[in-house]
C-alpha cells in the first residue's frame, strides 16, 4: 500500500509549480485535437515517474472526497498551495518586500477537472489562501455542474479560469462563455491557419472581449504555427519571448508574462 495515495506538485520550467493529474479518467472534455496536441505526450511526461505520479494524484484525489467530500480534500488541497509558497515567503512578508519569484500555482498542467466537487474543493482552498495566485484552463464545461462551479472558482480574485477552445468545442464553449460573461477568459488553440481556423476566431472575438482572450498557437519547443492576427494576446511565450527557466529562484515565463495569471492582491485590494 506503500505510495498508493499522496498528493504531489509538479515543477514546470514554464509555469513555475503546478498541479496534474491523470489525463485518461479526468479529460472529460478532451477534444480529438487536444488528445492528439496535449503537452501529456512529451517525452518528459512519459516517463514511469510522471505517468505515476498523475495517477497517485487522481486515486488520492477520489480517495478524499470518498472519505471527506470536498471539505476533505481541501484541507489537503491547501497544502499543495503552501508547498508552491516562495522559500522567501515569511522573510518578504514580514520585511514588505516582493518574493524573488511570485507565489502561483497553474491547477492541471495536465488532466482536467472531472467533478464539480474537485473545483468546490479547489474554491475553498484558494479562499484560504488568497496570496497565492492559480489559474486554469478547462474543456469541462461539457458538464453543466462542474462549469457553475468552475465558475465560482474563476469568481475569486487570486483566481483566474480559462475556457479552452479549439475548432470542435468552440460552439459549446462560447454558450458556457455566454453563461458567464464576467467570470471567464478564453483560451484558444490555434491551429494551422485555414479558413476553418479564421472562421473560428471571427466568431470568437465577436462574443469574447480582447482582454478575456489568449490564442495559443499549435507548437512543439520553439516552432509554432503561423499565428492569426487577432484582438486577444497571442501568447507570448509560445512567440518565443521567454525562454523556460529551470532554477528555483527565477520567474517562470507565465509568473514574468502575467497574461494569463490574475492581478496579484496589491493591485485588487484583496
């Protein structure tokens, strides 16, 4: 029974700490093209490690909310959140200086959320720990439960939550937008283009507002599709201004780029 449950976060040299797991049981949304592009099937997140790891995260994930419900698993889920805490956290806080990296956390680099109680619990622990930014993007919306709670999620000021598109869910996902004008930001995958694609984005940008998008176009290391012109931000890292960054002490590109991430409690008050 040894290492059957425990919950784990994962260092990303994009993204800084984060939170996966198992893309079989949770991509409950997943589209044929994310399936076939899903950053899950990189070399590195195929190893025995990672591919366990993502397991041992759903099983205990599941476990909790059998043993607990979400109250359960948050309480754990807080934490995780601790553990992506700056080791200079405490010493900035009491000095009131800035940490030499931001206090963030993406929720499901990889997999997706499956229940509407994993995103309750995710909502009661970032109540908890409003210092900590997280930010996710989702193709749950599929399900009418989980996005009202995702939503509630993506409410919180240290919170923010992307709808991910692409040409064979944007219809759907523009309805749950719609559901939830204020609420959610839209992520897009971008591929090829082709009138397809430019027809997509057309009806994207009709009904998203250029600051709740972010197109992320189709790419492998430094190579990526031409990108479309559009009223959203083109990611920049995908672009290639930032490079990925390894050491602790460093920002990530998504902490140094901040596009995707919500405004730090300083800027809202909070």
């Amino acid at each position: 029974m040894d290492g059957l449950y425990g919950l784990e976060l994962t260092r990303n040299s994009k993204v800084g700490w984060a939170f996966s797991v198992s893309r079989k049981e949770s991509c409950i949304g997943a589209t044929e093209a994310c399936r076939a592009l899903c950053y899950g099937n990189g070399v590195r997140y195929k190893t025995k490690g990672a591919r366990r790891k993502r397991e041992r995260n759903f099983r205990t994930v599941e476990r909790l909310l059998a043993l607990g419900g979400p109250e359960l698993l948050a309480d754990n889920l807080v934490h995780l959140i601790d553990m992506a805490r700056p080791t200079d956290w405490l010493v900035a806080k009491l000095s009131g200086v800035k940490t030499k990296v931001p206090w963030t956390l993406r929720l499901f680099d990889i997999g997706d959320v499956h229940r509407a109680e994993v995103a309750y619990a995710w909502w009661l622990a970032a109540i908890k720990r409003p210092e900590c930014l997280l930010w996710f993007y989702s193709r749950s919306f599929v399900e009418p439960e989980i996005l009202k709670k995702l939503a509630l999620l993506a409410e919180l000021p240290n919170v923010r939550g992307f709808l991910s598109l692409d040409q064979e869910n944007y219809k759907e996902g523009l309805k749950a937008f719609k559901r939830y004008p204020e609420v959610f930001s839209v992520a897009v995958m971008q591929e090829k283009p082709s009138p397809q694609v430019k027809k997509m984005l057309l009806e994207i940008e009709r009904v998203v507002p250029e600051k709740r998008l972010v197109v992320f176009p189709v790419h492998k290391g430094p190579f990526h599709v031409e990108p479309l012109k559009t009223k959203g931000v083109v990611c920049p890292q995908v672009l290639g201004q930032y490079e990925l960054v390894n050491e602790a002490d460093r920002e990530k590109p998504c902490q140094s780029c901040r596009v995707c991430l919500p405004r730090p409690p300083s800027e809202t008050g909070v």
